[in-house]
C-alpha cells in the first residue's frame, strides 16, 4: 500500500508500527502482526539488509516503509496508530558505537513516536535490552566500573527507558518497558552477546570452549518464538501499562554452565580452556535484581533452553558450512516427532479416506502392481476415487466447513455484544475480523451444496440460512463503523482523571476537548453503523424458523436474540454521541444545577428540597463544584431584598406564601424548574444561566451507602450508612411551621461528599453504580433535562425528565405536596384505582379513586398528619362529573400545563384512612385528536400511560377497563381479560404503558 493511503485504512484493521524494524527480531514481530490481520509500517533506514526483509514481509501482508528522513512527515499524515514497537534494544545492539549526532538523533526519533502514538491513544511498547541494563546496573553497583562513556549504547538505552518513564508520568500513556533476553534461535547466525557468540562459535568450530575468567557471568536467554509471543502479549494486555517488564526464561544461566552444556550435545568441541580475562572492565559482583518477570502477566516459555541451544548449534553449523550428526545425541531423541510411539485409530472419515486411496498405496510396490493388474478394478477404483473426492468437496466438506464457521460466529457474536456494552475496541475488533473471515467461509460453503437444497426442494431452508448469513453480514459492517465511530468515546470513558480529588488536595487539570471533537467528527459513522445494524436486524427477525433444519432452529432463535441485544445495546449511541460533546463543554463551560430531595415530604418534582448544587464541566472536564444548604440561598437573596413572582396555581394552594428558591419545585415539570431555578441562581451570583437540572432523592443516597456500606461525613462521630442515614436526618430537624427557614447543614455535607466520592471516580467505574443509577432513573428517584435539544429529546423518550407530556392525557395524573413540616409520606400507604369505561366509540367514562392511609401512631415528628395539597391533572376536554373526598369540599379547577386541573386539600390524620373520588367524561369532538380513542379503517386502538409521581413510592395500581360486548379485542398484552372487560393489578415503581386494540 503506498504510504499516502494509510489515512484510508479500514477502521478494522489495525494499524502497528515498528520503528528500528530492519532486523530479524523485527521481521519476526512484522510477520506475526501481518498474519494477525494487521497493517505494518516499518520505520528504519534503507539498507541491504532491512530491505531484504522488507521484501520479504511484502510477501506476507499490508506492510508500509518509512524512512527516519520521512519519520515526522509520516507522523503528521497518518489518521491512526493503534500499536507501536519501539525497537530501542535492537538498534543499540546493532551499533556498537554512538556520536552526539547519531544520539540527539534518536532522542528525537522517541520523541516523535511517544507523543504520535499516545495522540491516537495506542498502546507501546519500548524493547530494550536486558543484557545491556544488566551491564549497566554492574557497572552503577561498582565503583571500578561505575562510570560510562557519553553516547554508548549503555547511555542511550539508560536515555530511552528514562524518557519513557517520564513520558508515562507526565501524559498517562499505555506504555510499558520490555527488557528482551538474549535472542537464540535458527536463525539467527550471530548471537547479539560476544561472550555467548564465542562459546558458540568454539563448540561448533574448535576442538575446545576458551573462556576468560571463571566463566561466571550471568545471561538471561529467550528463544525467538517466545519473544515475539511475550513482546505481543505483554503489549496486548492492559495490565502492563506502566510496568518494567524482563522478556527472558526465569532461570539465569552462567557462562560455565552453557559451555558444559553444549559438551552434553556432541558438538565439535571436547573441553574447556579457561584463559586470563583481557578487559579490565571486570564485574566484582555481579548484583543485578531483574524487572518483574514477563510470567506474572500471563506469559508462558513454550520452547525449553535444551531445544534454543539446538536450533542455535544447527545455525551456526550452517553459518561454519559444517554438518552437525544430531542422530549421534541422545538429549536430541526427546526432541523428535513422536509418530514411531504413538497408537493412532482412524475415524469413520479417516477409514473412509484410507480405503479409497489403497490403490495408490501399492504404488510403492511396482512388481505387485503389475502381477495384480486388473483393468476393471482399475476403472472401479477411479470411478470410487472420483465420486468420493466430488461428494467430499460439493457435500462433507461444505458442511463441516458451515457448521464449525457459524459455531465459530455465534461464539464471537457473543464476545462482540459484550465488547460494545464494555467499549473495548480491541476485543470488538478481534470478534469482527474472526466472524467477517467465518462468515466468508460460511457463505463460500452454502453457495456449493445449494444442489442439495435444489435436489431436496429445500429452496426456502436455503433462502432463510442466507438471509442468516446475509444477515450477519451487514452485522458486521456495522461492527467495523461502530470500532471508528465509537472508539473516541471508548477511550475518553477508558483515560478519563477527575479533576475533583476524593480526600485528597490534589486535582487533575487535564482536560479531554480532543477526545470530544473526535466524538462529534465520528457521528456519521457511528450513525452508518447503526443503520447496517438495524438492517441486519430486520434480515435475522425476517427468518421463518419453520423453514430452518429442527436442529439449528434453537440455535437460530438465541442467534435472533442475541442480533436484537446488540441492536438494542447500540441504538441510543447514536443519539448519546450527537449531544454528548455538547453537554461536556467542548466548545464552552457547561453548568448543571443539582437539587437534593428529601421524598419522605414529598412536592413536585419528588420532595422537600435541602441542598442545591453547581457543577462546571469544560472540556470533559469538572471545573468547578459548589455545594450550600437551601436556605442560605433564601437567606441571601432575603437579605437583597429579592423576590419573585409567584406562580398563580401556587397562589391558590398556598395564599400569600412567597415563591422561595427552596419551592423552586412547585411545577411537576422539570423543564419549567429549570427555567425558574435559573433566575434564582443569576440573582444568587452563581452563573447567568444553567444548562441542564438534575434532582436526586434521598432513596437514591440511602443506595448509593448501601453500595459503599457507608460514607465519612464532617462532623459526624460515625460512619454515616443506609441505616443510620434517616436517623440523622430526623436529629438535625425538630417542628417548624412550613414558612420558616430550617438548616440542612448534614444534608449539605453528605450531599457534597457523596457528588465528590461520584464525580472523583473514574468513568470506567460508574460500573459499579450503574445499576443504581439505571434504577433510580427509571423509578425516578433521580431525574435530568437539559438545555440542549437533541439530549432533552433523548431523557423525554427515556421518561427521565419527569415531564408530563401529553401522552399522559389518557389517564389521570396525581401530583402531591406534603405541608405538614414532617416526614408522613414515610408512613402512608396509597392505592388508586382507575376504572375506565367506553361506552362507546365516542364516549369513555372515567372515576379514578386515591385512598391514603396512614399509620403514623403519633403527631410527633417525624409522623403526624398528612397534610397534603393535591392536584389531579385531567384532560383539558374532560367533562368533570363529580369530586368527593378533598376537605370541606372545596377546590379549584383551572387549566395548566395544557390539562385540566383539580387542586385541593386532601389531608388524611394518623391512624385514619382518606379517599378521594374524581368522575369526568370524555367525547370524541369534531377532530378527534385529543380523544383517547384512536379509530382507524379497522380497528379501534388506545394506548394507557400511567404516570408516577417521582419520589413516591410503589404505590398499589389497580386498572379496569370496560368496553361494549359487541367489540373484539385482538390485543391486551400484559392485562388480564375476562368477558368485555380487562385488568390489571401493579405496583406503580415507575410509568407504565399498556396498549388496546380491538377489531371494529
């Protein structure tokens, strides 16, 4: 591929670059990559030498050739770097000898590669020499030798693993330290350690091993294979990152005892000459303590020492032109295929097999040939040999190569819909290529035994597996869009450090706006990928089973599953990545108002409110975190003389009570509090405007202590847990009239401890909590909207917002707001029956019923009574028949929020139970819009949503719905039908939706 392509390369394809790659470790490195599927840029100068193995890696795969000259260049164009190998121990092995040029050279080399390839986020890997740390660390520990010349190999190397360590300090980049053995293997014909080369060199071409000295210097070898598998497996694993790593076989070996070793295994030489030692750079004591051996990530040596000094003896006889008598050791025979020991059966294949290919057996013998030739048996044979050969390529080997392709993909499938919940692209990646390379087979395989469908009519059984296929197919280009698209938002989540520090001073500046761009520049794949997704969807569902063999059709139907969870799973990304740069301020500083509410003094939006928070995200980053008690914020705008206007529904519940930040949350629908809470913010000095409001109760605090069996708070003696956590909410409150202005100053400590113990936390462990967070936002413990369109759109179909859309215009609403200055909704047990009756197309009745008990025992806080101003949001056109139950039979009826609304008092005294009883009517007008009935040419359709108050609890639902005998009902799913009538008993933890249709 010509290096001005690499911007175009597929997003499946990885792309691993390999810098000093012009030697044989890095042709070896090169040519395992290319086999894997990846793209290889060899970075290096052109010589004789590393072009030979650069043509000889074209042969292999997609491989690239950068010179040094072009280094910075290429860095600037490429589009993507998933894996680079810096070859460092290779190159100052290589060259004995350094100026300051050749060295300010390769600073500069490391320079650029560290900081391209952490751009992009790729994982490093910087190969060093073990031999030559082990040299310098003897050289350090003594004083003879404790100096090094500038610009050696020694210093150089010292250089790269020290800039590197910097580098990871300073940046957080996935970079790890190799320090690779010494190299022994077949082919390689000069061992890169001179004391190891003579040994080798002797025993293959002398009559006796000379070493200098006593011969006890320490190696640490590893054969080839195994460094290339260790530099990949070390590089692939995340547990790496940051470490200094030894590559090498656990054992140290002596100089002496590899030369006795070879004397084992008959070589050239008979003895050993021990002789003076000519360097006057003599180790002492050689004190050497190894990095962390490669064994502790998951390594494992394959190739044992006794079969690394074979394969090097034969190479350097072969160097020597000399022939080495193998047969003649014994240490060999161990080492050889064991074929002549084995018992091996054949299977009813194999007998098969052997039994048409015995003919060509007797070929080995000419003269039973001839004696036994019979021309019949001859065109027998070959009639048999034909057939069986064609039935082998057009049947049994199509269908094992189908049924061991689609186990493979169904496997896979399974490892890609966990890799896209997980965002871990290099798995997602890998399950992508192994099933678009199965699916290939698969499809290759089907086209060839089509015959036997044809023969068997079978078309239809043909036709629904290539749909599968097909299928899948699209499945997987999606998978490809979704690794590019997805992958910004897989590493801002994986890299992400908060700046607010959790019990510590220090904070993190770091901030991620490139991550968030690359977010907001990856739509339209991300947006592609989706829709190849929802086409492979609709192919898979689209499968008639019946017409699939009974066998597969299990399998068939967990594959239809498993295509809709993963459907399911990347549908709303495309919407998070459209408004998700936006909300974490990549162009402007993002504010978010957070108000903690108490539900056991339950309002609108889901309680009492105690504390109020600002958080500012810029640049994916929090910037700034402010959190204060309520009434401080009443108290100082008090004091400035500021008020607002108060809303008129308020004015008629609560008189001449003045709209207060702490009543912020009169309205039910979020957006409207946010719109007001913004004014009391700009008033307070905190910011001109918010962009989105988030409300959390203290259900959702008493999970989040459960999760973490309990939090520190200041001023408290103990550990503050979902036991004790209403304890302490009840000592800091004693009786007060609604009016006065009451601290929450341990709800302002737990709430500020609590937003820094979530917000200092690292995004990849919101897993943690994630299930309490999916919870509490569905029971609407917690709710959210926002500013930005598309993410308000988003939480609305998400019914996170806790707006009452007019959806909810099917059934009634209730709203309450507990006035009592206690905490009775704790106490009170509430069941609402709604009983619907369409009398016919053009008219529905209904009388919806609220019972409250209440088993406070005392008024003493925190029981008493349930005072409680009550609204009941009907629909705007709804006829009202009649109201029974609110005190003194007194209320209002007024239209707000597009509905028609009841307010009232409804207060329900310890130990007594109260019920309210609302009746209306509805009529289908001249449009026909509004009325709940849809009618269509032939069917009657109606759709039900219960809406839940946020903050209350699960109160008893009970639903029935009558409808005239002469209807049909076709569809009632999830309710229980009994003649012309239809029910349903629930609990109402969170909205509900259940749909009608009836045949007209």
């Amino acid at each position: 591929m010509d290096n001005t392509n690499l911007t175009k390369i597929k997003g499946q394809t990885p792309i691993s670059i390999i810098v000093h790659g012009g030697n044989y470790t890095s042709f070896l490195l090169a040519k395992t990559l290319l086999e894997q599927g990846s793209h290889v840029v060899i970075i290096d100068k052109y010589t004789n030498s590393s072009k030979q193995y650069f043509t000889d890696l074209k042969k292999t795969g997609k491989v690239s050739f950068i010179d040094f000259k072009g280094l910075k260049s290429f860095y600037e164009k490429i589009a993507r770097i998933d894996y680079l190998y810096y070859m460092l121990g290779q190159k100052v092995e290589d060259n004995g000898h350094f100026d300051s040029k050749d060295f300010l050279a390769e600073t500069d080399y490391l320079n650029s590669s560290l900081t391209a390839a952490n751009k992009y986020k790729a994982k490093i890997s910087l190969v060093t020499s073990m031999r030559l740390n082990r040299e310098l660390a003897n050289r350090v520990n003594n004083e003879v030798t404790g100096k090094t010349k500038p610009y050696s190999p020694l210093e150089l190397q010292r250089y790269g693993e020290n800039f590197a360590a910097e580098f990871v300090d300073k940046t957080k980049a996935n970079l790890r330290i190799i320090r690779l053995g010494t190299l022994l293997g077949k082919r390689i014909n000069n061992i890169t350690d001179n004391i190891l080369d003579k040994l080798f060199t002797d025993s293959t071409q002398k009559h006796q091993i000379e070493i200098e000295g006593e011969g006890l210097e320490l190696h640490n070898l590893i054969h080839e294979s195994d460094a290339i598998y260790g530099i990949l497996k070390l590089t692939f694993t995340d547990d790496t990152k940051g470490e200094v790593i030894s590559l090498c076989n656990r054992n140290d070996y002596s100089t002496l005892s590899l030369a006795y070793k070879l004397l084992e295994l008959d070589v050239e030489a008979r003895a050993i000459k021990f002789v003076e030692k000519q360097s006057t750079d003599t180790v002492l004591q050689d004190l050497y303590v190894p990095a962390p051996n490669a064994e502790q990530f998951g390594w494992k040596q394959n190739v044992s020492l006794e079969e690394s000094i074979i394969e090097q003896i034969q190479a350097y006889y072969e160097k020597s032109d000399k022939k080495w008598d193998a047969d003649k050791v014994n240490n060999i025979k161990k080492y050889k295929a064991q074929d002549n020991i084995a018992t091996t059966s054949k299977t009813k294949l194999g007998r098969f097999v052997y039994n048409i290919t015995a003919p060509f057996r007797k070929l080995g013998n000419p003269k039973d040939v001839i004696s036994t030739l019979n021309y019949t048996t001859i065109l027998r044979n070959i009639t048999i040999t034909s057939l069986s050969l064609l039935v082998i390529y057009f049947l049994i080997a199509p269908i094992i190569g189908i049924t061991l392709g689609s186990a493979l993909i169904y496997k896979d499938s399974k490892t890609l819909r966990d890799s896209l919940e997980e965002l871990n692209f290099d798995k997602l990646q890998q399950s992508t290529s192994n099933i678009s390379s199965n699916i290939s087979r698969v499809e290759n395989n089907l086209n060839r035994i089509y015959w036997v469908f044809k023969l068997t009519n079978g078309v239809n059984e043909y036709r629904n597996i290539n749909q599968i296929v097909e299928g899948t197919g699209y499945a997987m280009d999606s998978a490809q869009d979704l690794v590019v698209g997805l992958r910004p938002l897989g590493e801002y989540i994986k890299d992400f450090e908060p700046a607010v520090g959790f019990g510590e001073e220090k904070q993190n500046s770091r901030e991620y706006t490139e991550y968030l761009k690359a977010i907001d520049d990856n739509q339209y794949s991300v947006k592609e990928g989706i829709y190849k997704m929802s086409l492979a969807q609709n192919l898979i569902d689209s499968v008639d089973t019946k017409d699939i063999p009974k066998f597969l059709q299990e399998y068939v139907l967990q594959y239809k599953d498993l295509i809709n969870d993963v459907n399911t799973t990347v549908k709303p990304l495309e919407k998070v990545t459209q408004f998700l740069p936006d909300l974490l301020g990549v162009n402007e500083r993002k504010r978010y108002l957070i108000l903690t509410q108490n539900e056991g003094e339950i309002r609108s939006t889901g309680g009492w409110i105690s504390t109020y928070a600002i958080v500012a995200i810029e640049g994916g980053q929090i910037r700034e975190m402010f959190v204060d008690d309520i009434y401080n914020g009443d108290g100082a705008l008090k004091l400035q003389g500021v008020t607002h206007k108060t809303p008129n529904s308020m004015i008629r519940a609560l008189a001449d009570v003045p709209y207060t930040f702490s009543l912020v949350n009169w309205d039910p629908n979020l957006d409207n509090v946010m719109l007001s809470a913004e004014q009391f913010i700009y008033d307070l000095g905190k910011g001109n405007e918010i962009d989105g409001l988030i409300t959390m109760d203290t259900l959702f605090l008493e999970k989040l202590l459960d999760k973490w069996e309990g939090i520190e708070v200041p001023g408290e003696t103990e550990l503050i847990t979902s036991s004790n956590l209403y304890t302490k909410i009840f000592e800091m409150q004693t009786e007060f009239i609604p009016t006065s202005t009451r601290k929450s100053i341990f709800l302002t400590d737990l709430t500020n401890e609590i937003l820094t113990k979530v917000l200092s936390s690292k995004l990849v462990d919101y897993r943690d909590i994630g299930d309490i967070l999916e919870e509490s936002l569905t029971e609407k413990h917690i709710q959210v909207t926002f500013k930005n369109s598309t993410a308000k759109s988003y939480t609305d179909s998400m019914g996170w917002d806790g707006n009452i859309d007019s959806k909810y215009q099917n059934t009634p609403v209730n709203i309450d707001w507990n006035w009592g200055a206690n905490k009775a909704n704790l106490y009170i047990k509430k069941n609402h029956t709604l009983d619907i009756d369409i009398k016919d197309e053009n008219t529905i009745d209904y009388k919806y019923q609220i019972a409250i008990q209440n088993d406070s025992t005392s008024n003493e806080f925190p029981q008493g009574e349930y005072v409680n101003y009550v609204r009941v949001l009907l629909p705007s056109s709804a006829n009202i028949m009649s109201i029974k139950g609110l005190k003194d039979n007194k209320y209002d009826v007024y239209n707000e929020y597009g509905y028609k609304v009841v307010g009232g008092w409804f207060n329900t005294p310890i130990k007594e139970t109260s019920t309210l009883e609302i009746s209306y009517r509805i009529l289908r007008d001249e449009s026909g819009l509004s009325f709940p009935l849809v009618k269509t040419d032939t069917h009657f359709d109606m759709d039900i949503n219960i809406y839940k108050q946020p903050g209350s609890k699960k109160d008893a639902y009970n639903l029935s719905l009558k409808f005239p005998e002469t209807w049909e009902i076709e569809e009632s799913e999830g309710m229980t039908r009994i003649e012309n009538n239809v029910n349903r008993r629930l609990e109402l933890s969170s909205d509900q939706y259940f749909n009608l249709s009836w045949k007209r």
